[in-house]
C-alpha cells in the first residue's frame, strides 16, 4: 500500500525537501547493498542530518505503523538493508560530524555516516587509528559498522567492532533516543554490547564512542608462498601454536592469487599454490626475532618462500592486493558469490578440501580468500549469471560449505551477517531456544516489528528478483 | 515482577526426589547474602540438575542466587528474598582445550586458578586476573564481567567470551554464541549473559578465548610523591606505543607516595626495552616484582566499605584523589587504586559502622557526581544498604534493562531485588 501523501509531507517537514528522495532513477541505488541477489526499491529515502531528524522520522513510522529499514553505505553484504517490503529507508550517510576527539582518553566520538576510514584520517598525525579495517573501509560508514559489528582483516590481533566501542547513541524504533554506556564498570546489562551486530533490527545507530589505539612502533608485512592451500592453513596453525598473535594471517589461493595479479601486478609467484601474507606489529626492537620466528613456522610448513615488504610502497601494494581481491575477480567470471563462514583455525585444512570436493561436486570452480588466523572463510564461487541452473547450483554449494562450518564447529558467519541471506541457516547454526531467546531479546526494543523486518530471522521471505550479482567486497 | 515465597518442606522433598540428598542441605547463617540467610543449599553437579532447580523454583516462586566460589556475592542490593543458594562449584570439569584454536570450554564452577594451570601446560591462559583466583569460578567471573588490571590489554571478560551454556529464568537451556574467535551470527547474547550477574539466568558452561603465556613477565612499580606528577606519567604512558599489559595505581593511608603498577610483557628484549621506556617517560624511582602479578586493585580485600567511582582514563587520577580526600575526613584507614588505562576507581576504607558507611558514600556521591561520574557500592555492611542503591543513580536505558529483565526471567526467581534499580 503506498504511503499516504500526509506522511510524505511529514516527513519533508522534519528533513526538508533535500533530505527526501522518491521515486525516479534516484532510488535505483538503494535498492540493494552488495548482495544483490535480491532487490526492491524503497518508496521513499529519508537522508536525515541530525539525531533528532532520525528520532522524529521514526516516531512518525512509529506512530503510523509504518516500517522502516536503517542504512549507512550500503556496502554490506548479507542484505541487512534490503528495503523489501519496507517503504521506508533511513539513511545516516549525511550525518557526518565528528562531534569531539578526545587523546587524554583515546576516544573518538563520531555520527555514524562518518568513514571507517575517515576515522583514522582524523587522528593519525597524531599517532594514533581506529583498528577495525573492513575491506570497503573507504567507502563504508561506523553506523554501518556498528550495525554490523564489522571485522577484517587486522581482527585477529585487535579485535572486531564491539571491542572498540565504548558507547553507542541510537534511536529506538519508539523514536526515542537512547546512549548505551559500555565503558568499564557501569551498571546495568551490555545492552550496547547486544545491539552492536544486531543488523538494523533493534534501532537507528546514530553516533558511536570509539576507542583509538596508538601506532605500533613497527610494522613489518611478509608474503610467504606455498604449493598448496592444506601446506599454507599448517602454517597458519604452527604460527599460533608457537604463541605469536600476528595483527593479521591472510590466506589466498592460486585463484585469487591469478586475479589479483592480473589487476594489481604484485609480482606473487605464478606458480604459487596458496600465499599468507602476514604482518607484525610491535615494538622495533621485538619485530626482526618475531619475522624469523614466523619465517621458521612457516618454512617448517613447507613454505618455498618468506618474503618481507621491503618499503611502504610494497607493503601498501600487497594490502591492496589483498583488500581489493574481491574486485579482481570479475576477471576471472562473469558473476562469483562471496561466502563467509568460520571453522575453528586448526579445522581450515579440512575445510579447504571440503569445499574443494564441493567445487568438483557441483562443478563450479571456487577460490579461497580467508581471514585465516580467525579461521574465517570467504570461498568465492565463481559463474556464469545468465545460467539459471549454474545459480541454483551455486546457492546449494553455499549453503553446503556453511553447513560444513557448522558441523566443524564453526560458524555460518564471521563478519558479514544474517541480513536476508542466511536467514535460512540460522536454525543450523543454533537450537529453537536460543533463537526465541534471540527474538525476546528484539521484542524489547522492537515491540511492533516495524524496524527493518524480514532480516536475521527464518521467516516466509520469497525472493523479490534474481538478478546478475556485481562483484561484491567484504572482509 | 511477582513477588516469591518461601521454600516449604514440600518443595523441599521435592528437590531431594530429583536431585538426591547430597545435594540439597539447609541453609546456614555463614551462607547468608546481605544478611539475608538461604533456607536451601542446593550444590549442582550437572547442568540438568540446574535446570531442576529453576523449573522447581519457578513453579514455586522460589528465589534463587546462583552462586561460584562466592568472592562476590557482595556486590548488589540485598535480595528481596532467598530461598536457594545454588552453588555451581559441582561443575568443575574443563570439558574441551582447543590449544590450537586458542579457546577453551569448560564448566561455570572451573576455578580460575584452575583452568589456568591446565593451560599453562601449552602455555596459554585466560587472560583474567581476579582477587582470589583459587575461589572465583569462571561462572562467576563471566556472571559479574569482573577482571582485573590485564583487562588494559587483554579486554574484560565479555571480551573474551565467545560461547556459553545459560538456563534462563524460564528454565530454558540456551546455547549462545559459539566457539570460534569471530562470529556474528544472530545477536551476541553472551554479551547480555556477561555482567547480568546471574540475574537473567544460571550460566553452567563457558568458552572463553585463550592468549598465549608471555615468555618474560615482571610487574614494575614506580613511586610519585603526588598526584600531578602520577597524572603526567599516566599521560605519557598511556600516549606511548607501548604495549603495557596492565597499568594500575594505587595509594592510601598507609602509603606515603602514590604507586603506578604496571605488568610488562614480552620476549626478554620487549621486556627490557619496554622498562627503559617507562623509565624514560616517568622519570621516578621503580622497583620489579619478578614474575608476581596482583592488580592493585585486589590488594585490599579487608576493608569494610569498598566503592566504585565509574569514570573515564583521562580523570581517573584527579577522581581518585578527591574521593581519597573525601574519605579521609571519615576514618583514617583508606586506600584507593584504579586502572589507569580504563578508568574505574576503586576506594576501600575501614568504618565504625552503618551511619559512617552512609556518611561516606554520601559525600562520595557529591565529589563524583559534580565530576559528572558515577559511584557504585562494591560492599558494606548489610544494614547499610536499604538506604541507598549499591548501583547508584539508575541507567538512562533502565526501562529496557527492566524489559529485558521481565522476558528472560517473568517471575522474578534470580537474585530479586539484586540489580540495577532493585531489579
């Protein structure tokens, strides 16, 4: 049903006529967010400026009964902002203030359509950065984050999102706005703790405190090259078994390897069946014992080769190749799907030949990019779009790999989310108990569903389009 | 929130049927909460047993505080009634070591000291200091969210919780979170189970994220005749690059200086590097502790009335001394200590009994309150607290913590009365 015009005139009279879009080509960019696989356009884009404006736009679809669906940049990949059926879309992607840095405290507080990467920006003349990295951090916002409870690839050593924020200020589907204290000691639930990764379904995130850490003194980034992926995740397990927590331990295959060396020509060995490439940080005089420690690891695993990053121009080159691995690979398909499970680290080596079976299975060629040291997977299942059958296919290879995690152990999500995409594995991933206690736990603060429906939770969902996916980021 | 009853002889019969004799006893005066004495004891050995207990209970309406090694039992409002104290220290075995994955599962009655020694044989360990690691179970831990100084560098235990086994106030048995280090599938609710101190369910089983042991450790201590120059240390350190594992002050009555704590970790050559570096930034006389590490915070574990002022780092040593200033008026015996990376003050000072209790947290308030921070009451003596709310002022989110509270435990049978606005 559409929206009556009254309520349009509401709106328009809380965001002004340059804060609403609707209707035209205009909304064609927020019909979906990285996966694309389902898609539906919002009847109308509110593009609020301040706190308030996001606490009166929800109060009117409070009190109207209508629902809405939070966004920050769109960059997710799990469909967590999916407007389908959901007229109403609230983006944060104006509120964009730094509203105080404080070093005395190494905090920053920032409105959630801020950058991930503008937050570092902001505070690195002086020393110091805000830790979690996610692979589209240029282009992805802290509301977003926050929603999501964002990783990547420094995870490992530093911590996802929540480990990071100190305080969140959101507005409640009621439209009220509340802050949610996480600093140390204060009384009362970690309510902050819970709605940091709950997608979108719990309220508005529209500022957030977070914690700044201080440049390591050193940063030293190595490229180590082995014949196979099983040899390359043994590395992976004696680095942790000798005791050091690198910041990251990111793992490609010969695929991706072959993709990002036609976009970014590193120079990664042509032969290479699987690289990690690994960074240290710490103190100056630690960082060299610390390379050969893990130069060891990694020979003892049957590495041909340990480089170190000569200069910070190779070092950025290497991060690059990494981060942006998931845009080489349209190279190599015309369509792939990125997948994101987790298996406890010393199962990756069995994981890599179940989905390597399931490739063969399903004759579909899939690569390995992981967040290894945090047993995260992202097997990117490559295909050919215009093959309905070849996407069918695709879907079951997907969902067998995640089954696969779960049966090790693991997980059917290490950094991207339910969204709309697994909605379908949660009841593999835990008891009907926990999901109810999960539900308890929204109708809390989400009493009428009318907060970003459909998402997180098996439901009776049916896809609204099937399209041709784009290549798509993550981790 | 319903209000509960007595625990009767049926009830009583009932739980010796399904538990068996051994475990079920009447309470005694020594196993009293805030004066509050338990007509139960029920000691678990297995999870099912917990479930019993709180299914018995909720027909019932029987109020229980669940209970580990009972370092904290302390902490909280006096309850509205107790008819059960369920003592989780049956449930003691480390059921799984994922030494490679560095994560452990072990059950909620597991000692500190415990599962820290079977760690240490691959040399790894849960990163938690508590005061009394021989009695402080990993229940409880979790339960009160309550590390010590190492939290600086290794995180709080909510930081560290990856997975947990509750049975809630409804009698349903959950399974949260997992056991892989990342992991954002549905919402996080170890997080709410972490700090809820078991007044949203009974946690039975844990699984906590491991660090590797330090090659090198030493703890160093560094005097400062005042608190200006103490700040300007904290400053410097706390802007350095320095990878500090925990940075504690303290100072008291019976101490004429002020003392930062710091425990340095790392290979020998960041072991030695790191103490030049302190030495350089601090400027002050130091002493090493070799390989002895007790927060300054746990030091004082006599004193008769402890609080909590609840501020951030960059106050945290003009609060501290304020209150020490504060209390001193009051009694003659008082030490103060914080983490200097994270905040929290911690006060600790004998009294003469329930009005000079009162006196003080009253002008503690003040001082705290016009610092914009708050003041918790982590002990005092029982009588005290009807007077006021150990947990001080309520949460600006306290009508969520109370919707929250009301799903997952309706009839009010954990710890009612203990938390937050008396919850």
């Amino acid at each position: 049903m559409p929206l009556n015009p009254a309520i349009k005139r509401r709106f328009r009279s809380i965001v002004g006529a340059t804060g609403i879009l609707e209707g035209g080509a205009g909304l064609k960019v927020y019909e979906c967010d990285g996966y694309t696989l389902e898609k539906a356009i919002p009847e109308v884009v509110l593009l609020p400026s301040t706190t308030h404006q996001v606490s009166d736009l929800v109060t009117t679809c409070h009190e109207e009964g209508i629902a809405f669906v939070p966004r920050g940049a769109g960059t997710g990949v799990s469909g967590g902002c999916l407007p389908a059926g959901i007229p109403v879309m609230i983006a944060t992607s104006r509120m964009r203030k730094i509203r105080a840095i404080d070093f005395d405290d190494r905090t920053i507080d920032v409105e959630a359509g801020v950058v991930n990467l503008e937050v570092t920006r902001r505070v690195e003349a002086r020393g110091y950065y805000y830790a979690p990295d996610p692979s589209s951090q240029s282009a992805c916002t802290i509301g977003g984050n926050v929603a999501e409870n964002s990783g990547g690839p420094h995870t490992l050593k530093y911590g996802v999102t929540v480990n990071h924020v100190l305080a969140i200020e959101m507005v409640l589907p009621c439209g009220e706005i509340v802050e949610l204290d996480r600093s140390a000691e204060a009384p009362g639930y970690d309510l902050g703790g819970v709605c940091i990764g709950s997608e979108g379904t719990l309220g508005i995130v529209t500022a957030a405190r977070l914690r700044l850490l201080v440049k390591p003194q050193a940063v030293v980034t190595l490229l180590a090259v082995f014949a196979d992926v099983v040899s390359a995740s043994r590395a992976v397990s004696a680095i942790i078994a000798a005791g050091i927590v690198p910041a990251a331990l990111e793992m490609m295959d010969a695929l991706v390897i072959e993709a990002v060396e036609a976009a970014y020509h590193f120079g990664f060995p042509a032969n290479a069946g699987a690289v990690l490439i690994i960074e240290l940080d710490g103190l100056e005089s630690a960082i060299d014992d610390l390379c050969e420690r893990i130069g060891e690891a990694c020979s003892e695993s049957g590495a041909s080769k340990v480089h170190r990053a000569r200069n910070e121009r190779e070092r950025a080159l290497l991060w690059k190749s990494r981060k942006r691995a998931f845009g080489a690979m349209g190279r190599l398909a015309p369509a792939y799907c990125t997948q994101d499970g987790v298996v406890p680290r010393s199962r990756l080596p069995e994981i890599v030949e179940r989905i390597a079976r399931v490739g063969e299975r399903y004759h579909l060629r899939i690569a390995n990019l992981m967040h290894a040291g945090d047993g995260n997977i992202h097997p990117l299942v490559l295909y050919d779009d215009s093959d309905e059958e070849e996407i069918r296919r695709v879907v079951c290879a997907g969902n067998e790999i995640l089954e696969a995690c779960v049966q090790m152990g693991g997980s059917v999500t290490g950094e991207h989310g339910i969204g709309v995409e697994k909605t379908g594995l949660m009841e593999a991933a835990f008891p009907p108990a926990s999901i109810d206690a999960m539900k308890d736990f929204r109708s809390v603060f989400n009493p009428a569903g009318l907060c970003n429906p459909g998402k997180i939770f098996p439901t009776d969902r049916h896809c609204v389009e099937l399209t041709r996916p784009r290549p798509r980021g993550g981790g | 929130m319903a209000s509960t009853r007595n625990a009767d002889d049926t009830t009583s019969a009932a739980l010796v049927a399904s538990l068996g004799p051994g475990q079920v006893r009447p309470g005694s005066r020594g196993e009293a909460v805030d004066g509050v004495q338990p007509h139960l004891v029920i000691t678990a050995r297995t999870a099912a047993n917990v479930s019993t207990v709180v299914n018995e209970a909720r027909a019932n309406r029987l109020a229980i505080i669940p209970c580990g090694g009972g370092t904290q039992l302390d902490r909280g409002n006096p309850p509205r009634c107790f008819d059960i104290r369920l003592s989780l220290t049956g449930l003691a075995s480390i059921i799984e070591r994922h030494g490679e994955d560095m994560t452990v599962t072990a059950e909620a009655g597991v000692t500190l000291a415990q599962l820290n020694r079977a760690l240490a044989s691959r040399d790894q360990r849960f990163a938690v200091d508590a005061a009394s690691p021989q009695q402080a179970t990993l229940g409880g831990i979790v339960a009160a969210n309550s590390g010590g100084g190492l939290a600086h560098s290794f995180g709080a235990p909510r930081d560290l919780v990856l997975g947990m086994r509750v049975i809630d106030g409804r009698g349903r048995s959950l399974v949260l979170g997992g056991r892989v280090v990342k992991n954002v599938a549905g919402y996080d609710l170890p997080r709410l189970f972490t700090g809820s101190w078991g007044t949203l369910g009974v946690i039975t089983e844990v699984t906590l994220r491991t660090h590797p042991l330090a090659p090198q450790a030493t703890t160093m201590r560094l005097s400062f005749e005042d608190p200006a120059s103490l700040e300007h240390a904290r400053v410097a350190l706390f802007a350095s690059a320095l990878p500090l594992a925990a940075m504690d002050f303290s100072t008291g009555t019976a101490s004429s200086s002020w003392t930062l704590q710091l425990r340095i970790e790392g290979t020998s050559s960041e072991v030695d590097y790191q103490i030049d570096r302190v030495r350089s930034l601090c400027a002050s006389p130091d002493e090493r502790l070799e390989n002895q590490w007790l927060s300054s915070v746990h030091a004082n574990t006599t004193s008769d009335l402890v609080v909590i002022g609840v501020t951030r780092p960059k106050q945290c040593v003009e609060i501290a001394e304020q209150m020490f200033a504060a209390a001193r008026k009051h009694t003659s015996n008082v030490s103060v200590s914080a983490h200097a990376g994270l905040g929290p003050v911690y006060l600790g000072c004998s009294t003469q009994g329930p009005e000079q209790e009162i006196a003080i947290v009253t002008d503690l308030r003040t001082v705290t309150g016009a610092c914009r921070a708050r003041l918790l009451v982590s002990r005092c003596c029982a009588q005290v607290k009807p007077a006021l709310d150990v947990w001080g002022q309520r949460p600006e989110s306290f009508s969520l913590m109370a919707n929250v509270k009301q799903r997952f435990d309706p009839d009010g049978i954990l710890c009612p009365g203990r938390f937050v606005g008396r919850m």
